[in-house]
C-alpha cells in the first residue's frame, strides 16, 4: 500500500535526467537525487474518512549517463509521526526484517525531453518497474517536469497515485495493522511525490549514493542492525509496546526436533536485539517450546530458548536482562503466533 510510494520516486529520477542539458548527451556526468529537497509522500485512510499523511525520509537515487534511472527507498525510514505506528508498519506491513527497501527502474527516452530547455516545462507519460518483496509491477504514470537550471530539475506526479496491497501481496500485514491498532484501514493509499535532481559533479563518482544505500540494507543475519527505529531513548512505555508489535508479528522458529534457529526468523531476533539495545530497562523471559513428538523431559526447550540468548547476546543484549527456560509442550491453544517455537515476554 504504502510502498508504491517508492515508484513514484524511481519516475522523477529517471525523467530528470533525460532533459535537461542541450549537450548532445543529456546524461553526462550522471544525475543524482537531492534527498532534502525531496519529498515521497502517502496518504493511508482508516475508518472509512479520516485520512493521515505521512512519508519516507530516505531515498536514493540517480541517474547514469546511459539514461538507466535507480531509485530505492528504505522502508525503515517510513515517517507517520507517531513511533508505535512507524513500528507497526515498519514490521507488521512491510516486514523490513526481510524486506529492507523498495526499488524502480527506469530506461529513459530522451527523445520525449528534447524540448524542455525551450518550454522548461511539460508533462510527459514515463513507465517504470517497481520491485519490492519478491515481487514486480510495471506501470505508466504522467509527470510534471521543470527545468530549473541547467543542472537542475523538478520531477513531481501531475495526476493522483493510487497503490494497493494487492500489487505486492501485503493483505496479511494490512490485516495485522488492522488487529493492532483496532481499526479498519483502506487497502489503498495516495501518493504524491517532489523530487528534485541535481547533475553529478566531477568529484562524485558512478553509482556511489544509490550502491551505498544497497549496502546498508542488505540483510546480513551476522551483523548487529540498529537502523529500525527512529527513538534515540525511547521512554519504556514506548519500549514495552514495541516488543507487544513484534510479539504479535511472528515467533522464533527451530528445525524440527532441534535448537538450531530457523534462519527465517533471524530477521526477527535482528529486531528483538535492536530494541533491548535501545531498551537499556528492558528484561526480558525466553520460553522454548517443544511440539507433539518432540523431547518432553524439558531438555529441548530449555536449548531452544537458550540458543535466542546467546543469538541476542551476541548482538549486544547483556544476558543480565535475559532469562531462558524451559516452558513446556505446545498445544493448539497455546502456539505461538507463525507457529513459532519460543515466547519472548517482558519482565519489566
């Protein structure tokens, strides 16, 4: 829903770059997105008419001097202006533990910008690929491009952008949004965007914005991340819902008759580890489970939770604030959420 946003953003690279210069190359030296002078905004809907706009505050992108157009967007810097929302999104919607950014491409055709030095602005139909989560869409969308100087430009949508769930499978995480927050939420979302692009200089080499930001949300199980939360020092009321979000979001899963942790839900113990960082207050208590078949003498689940502290501990959780046991056989009245193997409660 709100992740076509992204797309949006990815367009206005793209144009920018074809139509500005009257060098024989539009392209030349590359372009590249100027992030504080940009906008990517959505509007969401909740309760049928009360609407809330919101947006994300990183974006990259560029253009090369081929005229390939990248945009990504990361989705952890989504912005409603409330935290435990931004975390609900952040986990329940997009699931950025598995799913850190959103991206478009885009080959331009100069040919349609030939004119822009002369009329400085125009309105010009540009398809684009968005990808995100598995998944990709290939659409076309009318833009407004100024030409502000020659190194210059101004890309924004000229029409309405509407976005669905369905475009990318999110019904479950809008489903979860709805469940958290006791509200029903339109599976469609508005998005409008202002971008401005500025033409690389001869200090700023190839690709460097865009592959930066590729780096940085590459998901490395090995890594400690603590990109997924805006609140520096979160106060602990702020702490104890954040780990109520996750709780209701997923539970950590084994290998069956095991302890060795499903590598599906290290994403998971990444965002568990990120808020006991932030969370100095926090305690917490481990509970392995163990299903019908498996071990019943306690050893099982006692390892299961054992093997979520020492993953957290090596991601910087002090095993002071950490309590494993064993916590029994699971029931179908007492499985956890995604039908996880372990429960993770707070202490405080």
């Amino acid at each position: 829903m709100r992740i076509l946003s992204v797309l949006s953003l990815f367009w206005v690279l793209v144009l920018g770059a074809t139509a500005f210069a009257d060098d024989t190359n539009p392209f030349r030296q590359g372009w590249i997105l100027d992030q504080d002078m940009s906008e990517l905004r959505f509007i969401s809907l909740k309760r049928g008419n009360i609407a809330e706009t919101n947006h994300f505050e990183q974006i990259t992108g560029q253009i090369d001097e081929t005229g390939n157009a990248r945009v990504r967007v990361t989705l952890n810097s989504v912005e409603t202006y409330l935290d435990i929302r931004n975390v609900r999104l952040r986990f329940m919607f997009f699931e950025t533990f598995k799913h850190p950014s959103a991206e478009i491409t885009v080959r331009i055709d100069r040919g349609s910008l030939n004119d822009l030095a002369e009329v400085k602005r125009k309105i010009v139909p540009m398809e684009y690929t968005l990808k995100m989560r598995d998944r990709q869409i290939t659409r076309t969308e009318r833009l407004a491009i100024f030409l502000i100087d020659e190194d210059t430009v101004s890309v924004s949508n000229a029409d309405p952008i509407f976005v669905g769930v369905s475009d990318f499978d999110l019904f479950r995480g809008l489903k979860l949004l709805e469940e958290a927050a006791s509200v029903s939420i339109s599976p469609l979302a508005i998005v409008s965007f202002d971008f401005t692009f500025h033409r690389k200089t001869s200090k700023e080499g190839p690709g460097t914005a865009v592959e930066a930001d590729v780096a940085s949300a590459t998901f490395d199980p090995n890594s400690v991340r603590i990109t997924e939360w805006n609140a520096i020092n979160p106060d602990e009321q702020t702490c104890i819902a954040r780990f109520l979000t996750l709780g209701r979001l997923d539970s950590v899963r084994f290998e069956s008759r095991s302890a060795r942790i499903n590598t599906n839900s290290m994403g998971l113990l990444e965002a568990y580890a990120d808020a006991m960082v932030r969370c100095q207050t926090i305690r917490i208590r481990i509970e392995g489970l163990v299903a019908r078949g498996e071990d019943t003498g306690g050893t099982l689940a006692r390892q299961r939770a054992q093997a979520i502290s020492r993953t957290l501990w090596a991601r910087g959780v002090q095993r002071s604030r950490m309590t494993a046991e064993a916590g029994g056989r699971v029931t179908p009245s007492t499985e956890p959420v995604g039908g996880g193997r372990a429960l993770i409660t707070v202490l405080n």
